[in-house]
C-alpha cells in the first residue's frame, strides 16, 4: 500500500470541510466545526442551533446527507455548537 501524499490529505480535509458546509447549510446554521478523532476514526461535528432540535429533526436534515457520504469513518457524531 501507498503512503498517504499532501495531495491526499488535502483532499481528505476538503471533503470534510464539504460535509460540514453542506450539513450546516441543511440546519440554517451559521456556525459549524469539526473535529476528528483519528484513533477512534469518529467525527465530530458541531453545528449551532442543534440544542434547538429534538434527535427525530436532526436524523431527519442529516440523515439524507450522511448516506450519501463515502467517507471510511467508524461514527460521526453531531452536537450542538458550543462556544
């Protein structure tokens, strides 16, 4: 197998700053970060506005989004923005 190239790793990045953008447009947020946690290979996205939502709304805007994702991680999780 290939190491992983600055090429790769740029466009590991865009495609997360992608989902987040795209995940933030769908909860009218202005506001969203992420990180990741590589030894556990989750996501974590926080998207203002989500404390306002019950876990039925926000499965209901992302869920179409995540399924669309080709991305390799173990769980993605989506919290309310903290400041």
């Amino acid at each position: 197998m290939s190491d992983l190239t600055d090429t790769d790793y740029d466009a590991y990045e865009q495609d997360i700053e992608l989902l987040v953008d795209t995940l933030r447009k769908c909860f009218n947020a202005e506001k969203a970060r992420y990180n990741v946690v590589g030894h556990q290979n989750t996501l974590f996205i926080e998207i203002q506005g989500l404390d306002d939502l019950t876990p039925e709304e926000i499965s209901e805007v992302a869920e179409p989004v995540l399924d669309e994702l080709d991305m390799d991680f173990d769980e993605i999780s989506l919290l309310p923005l903290k400041k």
